[in-house]
C-alpha cells in the first residue's frame, strides 16, 4: 500500500466532482490506478486515452509508481 | 519562451520581446474564440491547464522547433479560464532571418502545442450544453447534448 497524491483537471475533475485528493492504494502503476479510479468514480474515458503524469512529467502507464508521488491523468488535449 | 497566462494577453506587449537586429521577418499567430464549432453555437470556452508540465512540453516544442528552422525568437502564451467570444486564446510569435522560416516554424509550434500540451477546452453552447473537446466516448456525449465534436481548429 502506498500513499499518491492526485491532481484532476477538465472532465476528469468534473466527473471525480473534485480538483485533488490523497489517496492509499495498491496499485503499482498509473494503469493500475486509473483502472482503479475509473471503476469507483465512473470515469468515461477508457484507459487508453489517457495519458499519466507522475511528478510533472509524463510517464509510461507500466511506469512504478511510488510513496508520495504526485499523480495526474491527462485526458485529451485540445489547446488553441 | 512558453507560458500559460490567467490574465487576458496583450499582443503589442508580447511582440516587443521579439525584436532582434539579424531578424528579417516576423510571424505572429492569434488564436480567437469563435461562435460555433461542428455545426453548434458556442456562447464562450473555458480553458484549463496542468501548467508545470503544459510549460515543459511547451518549452520542449520551442526548442524541438529551434533545432527544425533557423529561427531566432519564439514565444508562445496560452490563455486559461473563462473566455468571451472574440477574446484570444493564444499567440505565438516567431522571428527568422527570412520569412519561410517564420511561417513554418510558426504552424509548427501551434499545431504541435494543440497536440501535445496539457491544456483542455469546454465549449459552452448556445442551447446550455456544454462539452470537453476530444474527450466525448463513443456514441455518448462527455458532457452533455450534442455530438462528439472533432478536434477543432483555433
């Protein structure tokens, strides 16, 4: 069990109905988690149009995750 | 230089970072929000950014567009929060020794910047539905009452 702290933005903040929580969790991957989140918070993007985030910087979705990492999922984008 | 900005930007004030005595052209983009998208009216658009990582991947676009075209400056600001009809949404200007350079260099850091940096975008439209652009799923809507939209173009 590891402890993340997780930043939501756009549809994902809207549909966790919050911007950031902290969070104890078994999962050892972004993938893992998302899978986890997504099936307690009803997420609608599927995993595989989302990418992960971990510490301001983008990762794998197989990347480890751990103790105290900052966690975001980044749906699609669509700047200017 | 790459930034997100919550307050509206000024295009005079951000062209006079560009000057440089070896620059013989200047290209400028503006983003603007528009009425309508996909065939909807759009009343306004809410922009959202994850900006410690939509600075990096934007920095990291400007130099990858450094290393492509012999350009001398380029600047790029996104606009965040809730905008008007007509506000702009984002800028970029690039300088060169000559003006192909410019051009290119300047489609290539907005277009690259649509693609890759985490910024989001809501149209609110004029029937009250709202929708996260590229993020609808399958047959349903993300967010409300009218059809997936395809990515659209500033």
């Amino acid at each position: 069990m590891i402890t993340v702290h997780l930043e939501y933005f756009a549809i994902l903040r809207e549909q966790r109905g919050l911007a950031r929580e902290t969070l104890a969790t078994t999962a050892a991957t972004p993938a893992e988690l998302y899978a986890e989140l997504r099936a307690r918070h009803g997420f609608t993007l599927p995993r595989d149009r989302v990418r992960a985030a971990v510490n301001d910087e983008f990762v794998a979705a197989t990347a480890p995750l751990r103790e105290g990492d900052r966690v975001v999922f980044i749906p699609p984008v669509a700047g200017g | 230089m790459f930034k997100i900005s919550t307050a509206p930007l000024d295009p005079a004030a951000l062209a006079r970072m560009l000057p440089d005595a070896r620059a013989g052209a200047c290209v400028t983009f503006e983003g603007w929000v528009r009425d309508h998208n996909d065939g909807h009216p759009v009343r306004s658009l809410d922009y959202e950014a994850y900006a410690p990582l939509a600075e990096k991947e934007g920095a990291r676009i400007l130099a990858e567009t450094r290393g492509k075209f012999p350009i001398i400056g380029a600047v790029c600001v996104h606009r965040v929060g809730a905008l008007a009809l007509g506000d702009l949404a984002v800028w970029v200007g690039v300088t060169a020794a000559h003006r192909g350079a410019a051009f290119d260099a300047c489609r290539h850091i907005i277009d690259e910047a649509k693609s890759r940096v985490p910024i989001w975008k809501k149209e609110n439209y004029a029937d009250g539905a709202t929708a996260w652009i590229n993020c609808a799923t399958r047959g349903e809507h993300a967010g409300a009452g009218v059809p997936p939209a395809p990515p659209s173009e500033a």
